[in-house]
C-alpha cells in the first residue's frame, strides 16, 4: 500500500514526480530512526496518512503557476513536500519552530531535488513574507492561526480561490469555524478519498481576502 494508493487518486504523475514521491518512503524511514518526525508506529503507514493526506488539497484547489504557498509548522515538510513535488512551478516556503524537524524536510527535499522550496526555523509569528495560500496540517485552532497568518496573505489574486488559509483538520469542527462561517469551506475528505482514515478528515479553506 505504497506507490500504489497515491497513483491510483493521482494517475498523471509524470516519471520524475512518481520518482521523487517514491523515494519519500526510505527517506523518512531513515530519519525516523534517528529523529521522530512520524509517529513510529505511523512510518508504515506513510504513503496513506501523510502523503496521500498532503495531496488531497490539489483535489479541492489546484495552484496556478507562480503560486506562492507558506507551510505553516511543516514538521518533517508535510504537506508542503508532497505538494510541492505535485506543482512544480508554484514556490512553497516550510517552517517550524522545531530545528531539527526543518533539518529533516530540507534534507529530504535536497536528496530528490525539489527546487521550489525553501526552508525556515522559525514561529510563524516571525514570517514576513507573503504567499497567496497559508496550508497547514492541525497546528492550533483556527482562530489563533488566523491570527497569526493573516499578516502573510498577499492581495493579489492569482488563482480561482480567493487567498486565505487551507487546513487539514479532523473531527467536530463546529466551534472552530464558527466565527469564519461566513468566510469558509469545509470539503470532507471521505468524500474524495475512500480509505478508512480519511472518514473523519476535513479540508478547511478560509477565505482571508
């Protein structure tokens, strides 16, 4: 249940795309061994839980070309790595307060070299830049991200949805949106995505123009 799951929902992956996704599993194996960027009894599960995981976002927006993407508290470089092998003309910048785990994604991105990323040790309360989507992967409640991030929401409009923040969240999110409503979407992934883990998965994009 390697390759196989992420071919099977992403079918037109050109050779060095499948190539750089295929070597994922031996690099984070090996970190893992030396640092606990996945949970151990995760590794082998890999593949499913958080590279297919990272992808789902390109089944509810796909970024244009020159895109600017900021990977909020990337940990290992997910979901940032996944998709920035999958749009390799969008730029993606990955940080985290966590050294050692932005040692391991810039690693991993150096040896199946992914040219479109760039790497920072830092909080996101320090990140200057701006970026036409914020992604991030269960960092905090949404309203303290937003908080956060909305510094870095550029105004300029380069894509079919409005720029704001996408998040990859689980369970009752209710409470959580409630003071965006008005400004979000929530995709459910078990909708997009037939395996069991994705049953209480969601895909939160809040709109921040």
């Amino acid at each position: 249940m390697k390759m196989e799951v992420i071919n099977q929902y992403f079918p037109d992956l050109s050779e060095q795309q499948r190539q750089q996704i295929a070597a994922l599993g031996t690099l984070y194996t090996d970190w893992n061994a030396k640092i606990n960027v996945i949970s151990r009894k995760d590794i082998d599960n890999l593949y499913e839980h958080h590279v297919l995981h990272s992808l789902s976002i390109a089944k509810v927006i796909h970024f244009t070309d020159n895109s600017s993407v900021l990977d909020v508290g990337t940990g290992g470089g997910f979901p940032g790595i996944p998709l920035a092998i999958l749009f390799p003309n969008v730029q993606f910048r990955l940080i985290d307060s966590i050294g050692k785990k932005i040692k391991v994604a810039t690693d991993v991105a150096n040896v199946i070299g992914l040219k479109n990323v760039s790497f920072c040790h830092e909080r996101a309360e320090e990140e200057k830049g701006k970026f036409d989507f914020i992604v991030s992967r269960a960092v905090m409640p949404l309203d303290s991200l937003i908080k956060i991030v909305r510094k870095n929401v550029s105004n300029k409009q380069h894509n079919a949805m409005p720029n704001g923040l996408i998040c990859l969240k689980g369970g009752e999110l209710d409470k959580e949106i409630k003071t965006f409503k008005n400004h979000t979407t929530v995709f459910e992934l078990n909708k997009i995505l037939k395996e069991e883990y994705f049953q209480d998965k969601k895909i939160v994009y809040v709109s921040l123009l």
